[in-house]
C-alpha cells in the first residue's frame, strides 16, 4: 500500500487515534483500579482500628490490658486473615503484636512511639521479601489519660497480584485492539473510498469518442456527490467544445474541399497555357504543387474529424489483415525503389480483424511511406504481420535516421514534424501519424514507437482480433 494515499494516510489516523484511547483508556483503568483497591484496604484498616478501640480500647480501664490482648488475638486472628495488628504503650513497649504470616514479618517493621504519630496517618512500607505493607495509624486516649498507639496492616501482594493480572491482559488486549482497529480502518475506509474508486474507473473508461457517458451518482448528499456532479458538468462542457471544434473542423475541411479543387484546376490551366514562357511556367508548377499540399492537408483533416466522430464504424467488416498488407506492401515497394530502398513483408498464418478495410491499409500506407521517406538509400523497411495472443500486430521497422528521444512523446500529435523544413521538402504535413493513430483508436486498438536516433524505427499497431462466432458491427 502506497504510504501516501489517502487510504493508508486514513487507515494509520484512524488506527493510531483508537489505539491511542485505548491505551489511555488502559492507563487510566490501571491507576482508578490501584487507588481504589488501596484505598479500600486502608479504609477496611481503618475501620478495625475504630472498632479495636471502641469495642476493647474504651474499657481497658477495667478489663485490663491482658484481656484486650486475648480479646485482639481471638476475634480478629491477625495471623490467618494475613493482618497485623499491633498497640504499643505510652512508654513504648508492645502490649500486643500479631505475629508472623506467609506473607511478611511484622517484627521488620520498625517500632512506633505515640510522639512519633502527629494525629492519623497512612503509609507505605517496603519489606526486605519485596512485598508492600499498608499501615494506619490511630492514636487512642485511655481515661487515665494515657495514649496508646494501634497500628492496623496488611500485605499488597494481593492487590499487585490483581494489577498484575490486569496489566498482563492490558498488555496483550491493547495491541489486539490495534491490530482489530487496523482491519476494521481499513474495512470503513474501504467501503468510504468505494464511490471515489468506482468515480476513478468510470472516469477512466470515458475517452473523446464516448463524452456522451456520466460518471455515477451516489445519492448521499455529501461531498461525493457533489464531486460527481461537478465533475459531469466538466464532461458536458467538454463534450460541447470537442462537438465544436469536430464540427467546425469537418466544416471547414469540407467548405475547403471545393475552392481548392477549383483553384487546382485554375492552375492546372494556366501551366498548360504558359508552356512557351518557362519562368511563368515553373512558378505555375510551384504553386499547383502548394495546392495539391493543401489538398492533402484538407482531406487529412477531414479524414480525422470523421474518425473523431465515429463514422468509421459505419463500413466495417471481418477482412484478413494478411493479404491486404502484402498487396499493399507490393504497392508501396514501387515507390522504394524509385529511393533505393528495398521492402519486404512477413505475414504468419490468417489474422482476422473487424473494421473498416479503407482504414486499415490507410495505417499500412502511411507507416510505409513515413519509413520511405526517412529512410536513405540502401536502406530496408520490414512489414511483419501477425496474431499475438488477442491481438493482430503490424510492425513497420526500418534502418532510417530514427527520431530524437525528445520527439518521441509528440509524434502522433496533429501537425507536428520533427524538422519542419525536411518535412516540408518531403511533402509531409505532420498528419500521417495522426491519421494512424485516430483510425487505430477508432478500431480499439493502440499505435506505438521505439526508436533510436541514427539506428532506425519500429511502429507497432495492435488491433482486437476477431473472435470466432463475434457478430461483425455493420
């Protein structure tokens, strides 16, 4: 997937985004879950050191501190709910002390004094097994005006052993939770991006002979939509100044047609009259030479707007390409002779096409005569014909001057010559190639060209074979 498409740019956003809040979402269930269980335990502590006091403490006075400590080790039984309790005397001796747990030794805990409490606090003790021991503190006044120190604890080790737990399924849920926001990004993305991929292709089969085409509408009213609409709006322009400009091009040519035909005649007339003057004669001659130019130059043009509107299809028929390209061929070697130029033609077996046959052997006469004309002396054109895969192939090579890299990209276009002085003298009006690729585009097909500077040519068309049991268009 390219990285900076819009769809891997949207997919990464969106990922990133989901994955982000669920990791916030994870810290922060991590640090509420903490707190609250530690606070929990400290308010359970707390709650046994009041009743500690309220239950037992606040009749010490008469029952006597044995009794206290009895009563402490009975009820509560620090040792078998993994608790400490611990009261401690205004001189700081120990009146009572749990004792040892699986958990953790309470005689590590440093002793406590009650000038050493300042009202009720909560700490955190760490213990050499590495395990944490939550204490509250309580300081109790007796009647007689003593105060005694209770201390009430428990281990941490359940409440890290429930984060751990918690964080081991963070651990693997968050990039779980990644990997599914990434497949689910791309799904929505996916099904987003669908009107924009069908928008793209529709476009892409919309060429100058099918303007006539829209691209698809999805009914949302959003942005999409509108993009749609705008861009047929587009189109529609588009096909009304392609209908323009074919029309006036047909028009033109054709309005043409008729005043060079008579001006030709003109001229033709004068340069019989003007035999007895030779310099009257020959500007004569010259200027009937630019008349056929233009001439050919007319029909050219009219020969492209026909096929830009279609009308090629109108006279098709299935032909073998193979015999029309050797008669051709056979045709066009007389005038390579008259250059010194030898041609041959290679055709492999049948190869049937549907289209118009004028058409066809238009692209094999100009491709021989462009060779022909750029090709010296001594030099050799080669005509292979054949049927690859679905397609029948005409390759024109030779071993002329070839055309400058720079060129290349621009050689079809109508009117371009790569020396314009040298095409002029040749006769040519850079609508040759023009012509092949209109009729090729006509037929469905395509026109291309390798060459080298100074090393020759090769032209190759590929049209659509017929397919056998195909009904031919009419």
């Amino acid at each position: 997937m390219n990285p900076r498409s819009i769809r891997f740019r949207l997919i990464m956003w969106y990922a990133g985004l989901l994955t982000g809040a669920f990791l916030l979402f994870s810290v922060t269930l991590y640090q509420v879950l903490r707190n609250y269980l530690e606070s929990s335990l400290a308010q359970t502590l707390s709650r046994r050191s009041e009743q500690i006091t309220a239950s037992l403490m606040a009749g010490m006075d008469k029952t006597g501190e044995r009794y206290v400590a009895d009563q402490i080790a009975a009820r509560y039984a620090p040792e078998n709910y993994e608790r400490f309790i611990r009261l401690t005397r205004p001189d700081g001796s120990v009146l009572y002390a749990s004792g040892r747990t699986a958990s953790f030794d309470p005689t590590r805990l440093p002793p406590l004094t009650v000038n050493d409490v300042k009202g009720d606090f909560v700490q955190k003790e760490l213990l050499r097994d590495g395990r944490l021991l939550l204490v509250t503190v309580k300081v109790f006044q007796a009647n007689d005006g003593r105060r005694f120190l209770i201390e009430s604890g428990g281990p941490m080790a359940p409440i890290e052993t429930i984060l751990s737990h918690l964080l081991f399924s963070l651990l693997i849920g968050v990039p779980l939770l990644g990997l599914v926001a990434v497949g689910g990004g791309f799904l929505l993305v996916g099904r987003a991006l669908a009107p924009v991929v069908k928008i793209a292709q529709s476009a892409e089969q919309i060429t100058l002979h099918n303007l006539n085409e829209r691209l698809p509408l999805t009914k949302t009213g959003d942005e999409l939509e509108h993009l749609s609409l705008a861009l047929n709006r587009m189109i529609a322009r588009l096909s009304d100044a392609f209908e323009h400009n074919r029309r006036f091009l047909a028009d033109a040519s054709h309005e043409l047609r008729t005043p060079l035909a008579a001006w030709r005649g003109e001229m033709e007339s004068v340069v019989e009259q003007t035999r007895d003057l030779p310099e009257l004669r020959d500007r004569a001659g010259s200027a009937l030479e630019e008349v056929d130019r233009l001439a050919k130059i007319v029909e050219a043009l009219f020969a492209i707007s026909r096929l830009d509107a279609g009308e090629a299809q109108q006279e098709w028929a299935r032909f073998d390409l193979a015999p029309l390209a050797a008669s051709t061929t056979e045709q066009m070697s007389l005038l390579a002779e008259d250059k010194g130029v030898s041609v041959s033609c290679k055709v492999q077996g049948k190869v049937s096409v549907d289209g118009d046959r004028a058409r066809i052997k238009q692209v094999v006469v100009n491709l021989l005569d462009n060779a022909i004309k750029y090709t010296p002396s001594g030099g050799s054109i080669n005509l292979d014909v054949s049927a690859r895969e679905d397609k029948a192939v005409i390759e024109v090579a030779d071993t002329g001057i070839g055309i400058p890299p720079n060129a290349l990209p621009h050689i079809f276009e109508r009117f371009f010559r790569v020396d314009k002085a040298r095409s002029r003298d040749a006769g040519g009006a850079g609508l040759g190639l023009a012509i092949v690729k209109s009729i090729c585009v006509a037929h469905g097909g395509q026109v291309r060209v390798e060459s080298e500077e100074g090393h020759g040519s090769r032209f190759k068309v590929e049209l659509p074979l017929a397919r056998p049991g195909q009904r031919q268009t009419n």
